[in-house]
C-alpha cells in the first residue's frame, strides 16, 4: 500500500512567507506609531503653546516651538489661592461622587440582572423611562432646591449624577453575562446576598466596575453645569466653574481693549485652562488601561 506523502513547502517559499510577515509587521508598526504622533501633535501645541508669549502668538500663531518663553498664563490662573480652593472642590466632588455613584449603580444593577428579583421587569422599565424623559429644569431647580435644601452645598454637586441609568444597565449587562452556577453554589452554602456581592460577583467584576468608575470620574470632574445652577457661594466654585468666569472675564476684556499685543495673555490662558483642566484627570487612564485590556479578554478562552 502507497502511504500519502506529506506535502511542504519549499525552503524558498517558507522565507518568503516568513520575510512577507516579518515586512507586514513592519509595515503596520510604522502606521501605528505615525498615528500616535498624529494624536499627540495636537497635545504637544497646546501645552508648548501655553508657555509662549501673547506677543508670540499674536505674531506668529501657535507653533512647533515658540520664540518666547513665559509663564504670564499660568500665573494669571494661579494668582490667589481662589484656584487652589476650586481644585479641592472639585477633586473632593470628584471622589466623593465616584466612590458613592459606584456603589449606588453597581448595587442596583445587581438588583436588575438577580433571575429571581420578580420587580426586575417594573425596575428596568422605571429606570428606563427617566432616560428619555426628563422633568425639565424647572422641575429638577425645584427638587434640588426647594426639596432637598441642597443650594449652595457640595452635595448638589454630587446627589444629581450619583445614578446614571445608562452604566447601571452597562453592568446588568455584565451581570447576565455571568454563570448563575456561581452564585447558586454560594447561596447553597449559606451566603447572603451580600456576600454572593462582595465576595463573588465584585471581584470577578473588576474591569467594568473600573470602566464605569472612570466615566464617573470624567463626568463629576468636568461638570460645570450644577454649579452654575446651585453654588452662589465663590468657596465652593468647582475647578470647571472657575476657569469658565475667567475665560469670559478674559473674552470681555478683549472685546473693550485696543492693542492686541498689550493684552491680558488671553490665548495662552485658553491653552493654559485646558492643561489645567486635563492635567489630574489624564493620570487616571493609565491605572484603569489595565482593565479595559482584561475586560475584552474576559470570556474569550474558557476552562
């Protein structure tokens, strides 16, 4: 009997295939790294362009490197300690609303997504409904105010976004996704609710519990919208608040005044505000990176 004979590839035909991979690597390496150039250029303008001179950008615009050096912007956003004070401010709010927003919606969610909760259907469709339709801003002005008794307190900067209904339903989502077995075995155990939670579904929970509390973060830190509506008081302006006066301030004083070149360093103020503004915050996406890595490959191999 004639065995098969094993058919390969030519020594020439494998180092082709082998150099034709190795150049594609290449190839898709140099796209990649041209393409973060691409994003950070803009980056890299706004935060040179911040340290030029009103002269400077004036004359010349913004630029790679600028001619001329100078701390004008950042000096005339940190004078007083009215800066320092809006940066605790916020950063308390934005804390304070992470850590309870999270707990709030992740509890929740896990209250939809349990099989055996009989109200899940009446909770998903009371959560749903405030989605599209709100009680307008008279009505909220009202709650919060005249309800509440929050004006002027840093907890109406935080009450009013401490459940979003789109995360809670990104975790339900998560949630069902999840083996019922494992919580089932806990309870047959003798776990409560609350341990099944805590020890249980947390833990295995930890990359969209990471990527719902970094939006939370962005959305408390870059809110300016509920002080402008509840804080008259100017100790309990925001960060956000703060550098939305002073660039109108800034935009007025240009509208009155003659000489471009003498005049408040209104350019580099903007670029300055946005460091400012983007500066704490950006430190934040590298601890969660980690998780949006596991998080999409959470699921894909199976024991």
């Amino acid at each position: 009997m004639n065995r098969p004979v094993a058919l390969t590839r030519p020594a020439h035909v494998r180092g082709s295939r082998a150099l034709s991979d190795k150049m594609t690597m290449m190839l898709f390496g140099l796209f990649l790294i041209l393409f973060a150039l691409a994003c950070l250029f803009p980056f890299w303008l706004m935060v040179v362009n911040s340290f030029a001179s009103t002269r400077s950008l004036a004359l010349h615009g913004y630029s790679i490197w600028p001619d001329d050096f100078t701390l004008d912007s950042y000096r005339f956003l940190l004078q007083g300690k009215q800066m320092f004070t809006s940066y605790g401010v916020t950063i308390a709010v934005t804390a304070t609303g992470t850590v309870i927003g999270l707990a709030v919606t992740a509890l929740f969610a896990y209250v939809l997504a349990h099989p055996k909760n009989r109200y899940a259907g009446f909770l998903s469709f009371m959560t749903y409904v405030p989605m599209i339709f709100g009680s307008g801003l008279v009505g909220f002005y009202l709650l919060v105010v005249q309800w509440l008794h929050l004006k002027d307190t840093l907890w109406a900067l935080v009450l009013p976004y401490v459940m979003n209904p789109f995360f809670a339903f990104i975790l339900v989502s998560f949630y069902r996704s999840l083996p019922y077995e494992l919580s089932e075995s806990a309870t047959i155990d003798g776990a409560g609710e609350w341990t099944v939670f805590f020890r249980i579904i947390r833990p295995i929970s930890t990359p969209v519990i990471a990527t719902i509390s970094l939006f939370y973060a962005l959305q408390y830190w870059n809110d300016w919208w509920l002080s402008l509506l509840f804080i008259d008081n100017s100790e309990l302006y925001p960060l956000q608040l703060l550098l939305r006066q002073l660039m109108s301030q800034m935009q007025l004083t240009s509208l009155n005044h003659g000489n471009v070149l003498t005049l408040p360093p209104a350019e580099g103020v903007k670029l300055a505000t946005v460091c400012l503004t983007i500066g704490p915050i950006i430190f934040v996406y590298p601890m969660v990176q980690k998780y949006f890595v596991k998080g999409l490959t959470l699921g894909s191999v199976k024991g």
